[in-house]
C-alpha cells in the first residue's frame, strides 16, 4: 500500500473515534499535513509529518506506515511515531491543566444537581412573568 488518504489514515490510527470527526477536523483546519492545511482525500505517504490538534492537546507526528484498517491500539501506535518536542509540549500542558484544577476552589465549575433546579425554577419564573 502506497497511497492511503488523511482521514481515513487518521482514524485507523486511533487519533479520533470516527472518520467523520476526522473529516470535519481536518476540514475546520485542526490538522495539517508538513506545515500546510489540507483536504481529507490527501494522499498519506510514509515520512509525511502531522500537526494534529485534538482538544487541548497538540501532536506532532511522523508518518511510519500505512493502514486503512482501524486495528488494536497496540498495533495503531506502529503506524505513526511521535516527536521527542511533541511528547515533551504535551506533558508540560497536560501538568498545567492537573495544577490549574488543583488550585480551583471547591464548589465553582460545574452546578450542581440542586443548583441546576433552582436556575431552572428561576429562568421559569422570570420568562413566565
């Protein structure tokens, strides 16, 4: 196999679920192919490298082999190698992130079951009148 496209590529190597959410996220400009933006019918060769954004997480990665087929995740991390730079970004983000939520009150983010009934019983009240 010499030719393989993008998103197809990128879904069998387990970057995301689906190869729809492969398509949109190369199409809304989340991944590009040696620097550049590009279409999910690109053809994917052997040495290419990929600049892949998925949440807040950035990769950089080099294209090692082919596959149309989505295998095991064992087999999916042959596919692709990951650079040293890439690895070291996204340990550093991922410690920034565990320190910001250790350093954010208890209580604030997310309502609570309760809360989310009150805000509910108050927008009601106030559209009602």
């Amino acid at each position: 196999m010499q030719k393989i496209r993008l998103d197809k590529w990128l879904w069998a190597a387990r970057f995301f679920k689906t190869r729809s959410l492969a398509t949109s996220a190369i199409s809304g400009g989340k991944v590009h192919l040696n620097s550049q933006r590009t279409k999910p019918a690109k053809e994917l060769q052997i040495g290419n490298e990929l600049n892949i954004r998925n949440g807040h997480h950035e990769r950089t990665v080099i294209v090692r082999s082919l596959s149309d087929q989505r295998r095991p995740a064992k087999e999916a991390v042959l596919l692709y190698e990951e650079t040293p730079e890439s690895i070291a970004k996204r340990e550093q983000n991922t410690e920034l992130y565990r320190q910001a939520a250790a350093l954010r009150p208890r209580g604030t983010g997310r309502p609570t079951k309760k809360q989310q009934r009150d805000i509910h019983k108050f927008v009601r009240k106030t559209t009602d009148e």
